[in-house]
C-alpha cells in the first residue's frame, strides 16, 4: 500500500489557514484615535512627512507614569507652570500658554513626535502635535 504523501501535505496546508490568528482590528496600533488620514491635511503638509498614529504614544498610559518630569508633582494632562521645556520618557514636550502644555511634532505638528534623552534636546519652536481626520488628541495637543 502506498502512502499519498501529496494529499497529507494538502490537507496539512487548509488546517493551517483554518488555524491562523484573525487579522488586528484596524486602531489597534494607533489606540482610540486610530490612524492619521493622510487626505485630510491642511494645505502644505506633506502626506509623506506625517505619522502613522493621531495619538502620542504616552497618550494611552493611564497611570502617573506620563509625568511630564519624573520626580516632580505634575501629571499627564495637569497644568504645568514650570519651565518652558523638557524630555519625559524619551518625548519633547513644550508649554504653550500659562498652563497647558503639549507634545512637539515635526511636519508642523503633523510629523513623527519628536524624541529625546534629556531637556536640553527639546526646543519651544517645535510645533505641537496634531491630529488630523477630524480627530483631536486630547493627550498630545496644547491642552491641560
């Protein structure tokens, strides 16, 4: 008897689709505010300079580990009224007003966020970060 070894590797084949992971629902990379829209920019952004994601990566931490200045007593999204800038976690991020406060992008505000290892890699001329496709940022913007 002969054993069809064609037919075991078939079948083998149609069980593995059967076993694969469904696919990612689509704002699981990029949290509730899903992804940037790249057709709905202002005029002059470049679509090939903005980011994958509307919120800033620190956006969906929900504890007081997104202080702004480890070791101080400010906390994510709580106004800030201390120096113009610095680096929390590897993020720049910049006042602007007497109190609020934002993560800095680049491409206007609509680019990759910008990085950092200390407060002296931070500028107050970079630009807050945007959202774009009618969807605000709360956790990124010039808000607290």
């Amino acid at each position: 008897m002969m054993f069809n070894y064609g037919i075991v590797l078939l079948a083998a084949q149609v069980l593995s689709v059967f076993a694969s992971p469904a696919p990612a629902a689509l704002n699981s990379d990029c949290g509730d505010l899903g992804f940037m829209n790249k057709t709905e920019l202002p005029e002059g952004v470049d679509p090939s300079a903005v980011r994958t994601c509307n919120e800033h990566p620190l956006g969906s931490e929900s504890t007081d580990a997104s202080k702004r200045d480890p070791g101080a007593e400010i906390f994510k999204r709580e106004c800030w009224y201390g120096k113009e800038v610095g680096c929390t976690k590897g993020y720049c991020w910049k006042k602007c007003g007497d109190g609020p406060w934002c993560y800095t992008a680049r491409s206007g505000g609509f680019g990759d966020w910008y990085t950092c290892s200390k407060d002296s890699d931070c500028k107050a001329s970079y630009a807050c970060g945007q959202s774009a496709g009618g969807k605000q940022c709360k956790k990124c913007g010039c808000s607290c």
